[in-house]
C-alpha cells in the first residue's frame, strides 16, 4: 500500500518537472527533494506517534495499576481479602515492565519482522530490549522483580508491605514518564 | 551373571552385588562430596537403533532444516520393556525432497536389543516432516496411544491392542495444520479425560521451507538461515477432551491464547504452585516463556511475566527450547530447567513455592558451563542413584556454517553435557568423565530418559540431525533405587500428573508422572528415585489427581513397585 502510494508520488512529481529543469541541472529536481522532505517528516512524525502511543499504553497500565493499588488498599484498611486486587496489581506492574502485555508483545514483534527498531542504537548499546521503544533493560528488571514481590505478598500483603512496593513501581514509572524519546 | 563384554550386570543379580558393594550413604547426604561416577555408553547399533533421522539440507538452509526431532520411551505391548518411538524429518537437496523419512517403533525385545515394527504397528508417520511426539493413553483404553507432532497434520496413532496403531488424527479434531512442536496430555479440567497442548513454532508452507535461501547475516562472516525473528510465530493450541476419544478446540475459552505469538517449543505439565491442579510451562524460543496456572474448570491464566519463570534473572527473554521439571534442592517444590540458545546460559528456575521460580542459574554453576552450546532436550533424572536430580543436556548448532569460522569458538556437532548434582542443588559438570557416550559430538536435539534394560537406572535416547539416535546405556557404578509404577482405573484421568513421595531415612524426595517435557521427547513414565546405599524406603505416598492417596510403607528398595489407584 504504502510502496504503492511512494511510487504513485514520485510518478506525478517526475511528470510535473519540466524537461529543461531537468536538462540544464545535475541536481536532484526540488520536487523530487521536496517530496521526500516531506515524507521524512512522515517518518519521523510517525515515530514520535509510536512514542507517544507506547507511553499512553504505559500510563494507561500505570493508571489501572494504581487504581487497583487503591482498591487493594482500601480492603486490607477494612482488614478484606485483597489476594485478588495483589495479583492483579503483579500482572499489571509485569506488563509495565514488559512495555505492553502479550498482545502488544506480538504487535513489537511484527514490527521486528518489518525490519522496525524504535531505538536500534540502543539496542546496540544494551539499554534496550530488542523493539521496546521507552521502557528500558534496567527499568523493566526493576518492574518484573517488583511484580514477583507483589505477586507473592498475595493473601499475605500488609500495607506497608504493598505500599513499599508501589513506591518502587511509582518512582520507576515517574523516571520513565520524564524521560524523552530518544533521538528525536 | 554378568556379561563381562559389557561389564555390566543384569537385574537378576544386581541387589546382592549392589549391597556388597556400597558402603552406607543415605541418599542425600552427599553435600559437597564428588559426584559418583558417570559411565554412559552409546549401545543404539548393537541394540538395532539404526533408523537415521533425517534433517532437510546439509546447509539447514530454513529452520525447519534444523530444528529436529524427539524420541519417546513407552511400553506400547505392555510387556514390562520399553519400546522407543523416533520422529523423523525429511532429507532434500535443494528444493528437490530427496526422502521422507519413516518414524520408528522399535520393539524391546527384553534382552537389551530392540526389533523395527514400524511397518507392522503401522506408525511410519504418514509421510509427514516429523517434529515431536507424546504419548498417553488418551482413550482410556488400557493401551498407550503416541501423537506425533508434525510440520504439516498431526498425526494421533490409536493402539489397537494388538501391536498395531490406526491414525485417529483428523476424527479426533487434533490435525492443526502448521508447524507444530512439544506437546503435553494431562487432565486440565478434573473431568476424568486426558486434554491437549500442542505448542507451535512458526508460520510457514512447505514452499518456504523448501524454497529457502540463507539470508541471515552470522556475525557478518556468513549467511545462515533465516528466522525466527522476521517470521510470524505460530498460534499454539489447547484441545479439550469431548471424553469420547474426540477433542474441541478450547485456546480461547482455557485463556491460552498465544496472544503473544510465541515461537513454542517444549511444553511440560505439572503442578507447579501444589494446589492440586496441573499448570504448563511453555519455553518459548527468543520471547518470554509462557506459566498457564490452573484456575479450575478448564480456565488458565498466564502468570509467567511474573511468577519469575518468563525470562531470565536479568529480565531478558532468552531462547527458550527445552523443559526438564525436578526437584534439585530436595524441597519438594518443582523446579524447572530450560535450555536456551548458543552464546546465552540455560536457566535453572528453583521453585519457591506457590508457582513463584527464581533463576539460579549462576549460584548452581550451571549458567557459565551452558553458555556457549547450543541447548535442546534435557532431563532432570538422578542418574547415579544417590538421591538428588542431576542434569542432561542434548547440544548442536543449527548452522553448520559456524565450522567455518572457528574463531567464534563454536562447532556445528557439540558434546551433550551432564552434571552431577553435588547434592545442594549444586551442579558440577562430569561429561568427561562420564565415558563414551557423553564423548559423542553430533548436532542432537530430543532427549528422552528411561531404564530400558530395567536394571535399576535411567539410560539416555538422543536423537541428532541426520544420525541414527544414541542410545546410551548407563553403567555408572550404582547404588539402591526404587522405581514406582502408577496405575489408573480406566475413566479416572490417566496417571499423568500424579506425584509420588517417598521417604527414606527422614528424607523425602518427590517425582511426577510427566508428558511432554525435553525437547519434542517423552520420558520412561514410571518414577525413578535413587535410594543411596539404603535397601527400604520407609513410606510411599502415591498422590492422585483426584486428591486421594495410597500408601505404602516398608518398601523394599532395587525393584519395580505397582501401585493402582483403588477405583
């Protein structure tokens, strides 16, 4: 589709250009650059979406995680069971830590297949796994291991416990969420 | 007697010679003492294991090429002698399919040699590209059924009774065309009937596979075959038993979605938080592993991102192959070991109860000895009776290419490795020293343990690429053991997932009825346990899925103990 529509762009600006521009100048025609000008600010525009698109999956993740947080909370004050809300908190925090659930797993790893890397340097460098886009090696070990500890508090979760865990998570999150996107 | 040209004796005289012989060590206390000795040998020709498996292209030009075969021990004539099942692959040149290679059923003849009735069974796979193979008695008809996993239709062969098998796949709904790898039967909703897990690798027809050209760049000195990243991982399945010998597909409704398109592979089934139900465990190759816990009812939930078994301690998903499920620091909670990919260490997940693993790769010293082969099929099984699981791993390359460059340290045919547990769940690697069997170097895949001579400890059958298998005989100087045979009135399950607790001396060891596990492979079902120098167990607790439990004290040791569930 795409290639289909590039092909269609350069057909109707290679038209549009004059023989004699074309004749008298070595230089790439100024529609030709002007086009591709344009789509690179297609690209890049479109990697700043996907940016900002995988940070509202994060803070959407965060916002649902602190909500259950709250619940969770709230049970334990009332001396309730809160095993449920406590593994529910461990997926959600898993889930930060591995940018996105299963589903959005397969979607990275589609963009893989195209040949996609949102920060391919650093994946070189070892900061990033491989198509995670914000959430970087040193933050995802800190959610999945704080996940574990939450998902083993489970019917045994005190709130000092469990708000001693949710600091870690919040402060984790909140270094992420004032980062910027790389590169850009 | 002894058959002095092997050096090795038989059952009838082994107890004596055995108690002569040892001095007293109660199983597990050897704690930092030196492993006993490991002494393998490969005996597949003079047994008549010939059958060579074959492999695509010399040059695994598709990953099909090279991503093998499982092997299966299982007594299909319930003659009291395992018969060996090997899955075969196809041979081509080029584009062009040279052969398809027949399966085989090996008969044992009871006298430490095996007879081809493949074509008399029946089970040549059907002209399939075989991958892996399971086996149980999924209709409950006294009989041990075999699935074969297959690239293309599965194939699920019905033993008759009377030696021979009938393929039931496509009446059974169990075909799933595509790529498909380990499996594992085990009774996910406590209905009384055995369900399915077929894991699945990745999308491809048979066009691509033979159409393949080496385009993956090997560390910018070679083209090697491409995938798995770039290829679309393929939907595992679950099938539900309808209890009448026939199954549904149920992925959705049990909450095993493949949401994450995994590059699956070996799969296990067991009860790994002890809540009396059976999860699985699936490793899947380059992404996070899959943990289905059991819900009841036939619904799971994926809790593997953070149980600690997803990905290793660093947080990295690894490639994921093979599934050995134990107990190597003898507290009862299941372990799990999974072999990984070359250039990254296999895993050992110590289970801390409750479902919940911790990757103790590094602290049992397996992680740096694993770390540059390439891992597949591997056990946990305790090989030198002495009371603790030690460890087997099957390795090969899959790029033959790597001999070119010998810089990298890398070889296409690799030893497979053992390790002795040093009693702790401490690992201590002895393949050198455990004779000519671990001596080998081939590119091996499936691994599948059983005491196939029934002389009291577990042997080896390996499958590699483009071989016949090795069968390795295990000659370590042994000590006491016990093996537990459960049986299962017919409408009550099966046997799978069924745990046996022994005690012996104050100490107590657990082991578990598996299907599937290794890589593409299904081991001996009956459960082993080494006994040190000790000649009784003190106490068999045989526990049911059902919740009930047999036992059985003052057990002699060095001997096959039948236990059936009262119906």
């Amino acid at each position: 589709m795409k290639k289909t529509l590039l092909v269609a762009i350069c057909f109707l600006v290679l038209t549009a250009i004059p023989a004699q521009a074309q004749m008298n100048d070595t230089e790439t025609p100024r529609p030709l650059v002007d086009a591709y000008d344009s789509l690179a600010d297609t690209i890049l525009a479109a990697k700043k979406t996907e940016w900002n698109l995988v940070h509202s999956i994060l803070a959407s993740t965060y916002g649902h995680a602190e909500a259950v947080m709250n619940s969770a909370m709230t049970k334990l004050e009332a001396a309730g069971d809160a095993s449920a809300d406590v593994e529910k908190l461990a997926a959600l925090v898993a889930q930060m830590g591995n940018e996105g659930d299963a589903s959005i797993a397969a979607v990275r790893k589609r963009l893989l297949e195209g040949g996609h890397h949102h920060n391919a340097k650093g994946e070189e460098q070892g900061i990033y796994d491989e198509g995670f886009v914000i959430v970087t090696r040193a933050s995802k070990k800190v959610f999945l291991d704080s996940a574990t500890r939450i998902g083993k508090l489970g019917s045994s979760a005190s709130k000092d416990a469990l708000t001693g865990e949710w600091d870690t998570v919040k402060k984790e999150f909140r270094k992420l969420h004032a980062g910027t996107p790389l590169g850009m | 007697m002894m058959d002095r040209q092997k050096g090795r004796w038989t059952l009838a005289a082994f107890p004596i010679l055995l108690f002569a012989q040892c001095t007293p060590v109660p199983p597990g206390e050897a704690t930092n003492l030196e492993p006993t000795a490991f002494h393998f040998v490969d005996v597949a020709a003079a047994a008549g294991m010939t059958r060579v498996l074959h492999a695509g292209r010399p040059g695994k030009d598709h990953l099909l090429d090279s991503a093998g075969t499982g092997a299966a021990w299982l007594d299909y004539d319930r003659d009291g002698h395992l018969d060996a099942y090997l899955v075969n692959g196809w041979k081509l040149a080029g584009n062009v399919v040279l052969e398809k290679g027949s399966n085989a059923l090996y008969r044992n003849r009871g006298d430490g040699t095996f007879e081809d009735v493949t074509e008399l069974a029946g089970v040549g796979g059907e002209g399939a590209w075989g991958s892996g193979v399971a086996v149980a008695d999924y209709d409950d008809d006294g009989w041990v059924d075999i699935l074969v996993t297959n690239f293309g239709a599965n194939v699920l062969y019905r033993n008759r009774g009377d030696g021979t098998f009938e393929n039931v796949a496509r009446e059974a709904g169990v075909e799933a065309v595509g790529w498909n790898t380990g499996a594992s039967f085990f009774d996910a909703d406590a209905d009384g009937h055995l369900d399915l897990y077929i894991a699945a690798y990745i999308e491809a027809t048979l066009d691509d596979v033979v159409g393949a050209e080496r385009t993956l760049d090997w560390k910018g000195v070679d083209s090697v075959a491409f995938g798995p990243f770039g290829l679309t991982g393929a939907l595992d399945h679950f099938f539900l038993s309808n209890g009448d010998g026939t199954f549904r597909d149920a992925t959705d409704r049990a909450g095993m979605r493949d949401r994450a398109r995994g590059y699956g592979f070996g799969t296990r089934a067991a009860d790994f938080d002890a809540d009396g139900d059976l999860d699985l465990y699936v490793a899947n190759d380059s992404d996070a592993n899959y943990l289905y816990r059991n819900e009841g009812g036939g619904k799971f939930k994926e809790t593997g991102l953070w149980s600690g078994a997803a990905f290793d301690a660093n947080g990295a998903a690894q490639a994921g192959m093979g599934v050995a499920v134990g107990d190597v620091n003898r507290d009862l909670v299941p372990d799990l070991f999974v072999t990984n990919f070359a250039e990254d260490f296999s895993t050992l997940y110590i289970g801390e109860g409750r479902g919940f693993f911790r990757d103790a790769s590094d602290d049992s010293a397996i992680g740096a000895a694993t770390f540059l082969p390439l891992s597949w099929g591997t056990v946990l099984s305790d090989l030198d009776n002495d009371g603790d699981d030690d460890l087997v791993i099957a390795n090969g390359h899959i790029y033959p290419q790597v001999d070119d460059h010998p810089r990298f340290g890398m070889t296409y045919v690799q030893r497979n490795q053992v390790f002795a547990n040093l009693g702790n769940g401490h690992f201590k690697e002895v393949s050198d020293q455990a004779g000519p069997g671990f001596a080998l170097a081939r590119s091996s895949r499936g691994v599948a343990a059983g005491d196939y001579d029934n002389d009291g400890d577990v042997d080896l059958l390996i499958t590699s690429l483009d071989e016949p298998p090795a069968l390795l005989r295990n000659d370590s100087s042994l000590r006491s053991w016990l093996s537990v045979v459960c049986r299962v009135p017919a409408g009550q399950g099966g046997v799978i997932g069924t745990r046996v607790e022994i005690e012996v001396g104050g100490r107590r060891m657990s082991r578990d009825v598996s299907s599937g596990g290794s890589f593409l492979s299904a081991h001996d079902p009956r459960l082993h346990f080494g006994l040190g120098s000790a000649d009784h167990v003190d106490r068999v607790t045989v526990h049911w899925l059902d919740g009930t439990t047999s036992i059985e004290t003052g057990v002699r040791g060095n001997r096959f103990l039948v236990i059936d569930k009262r119906p």
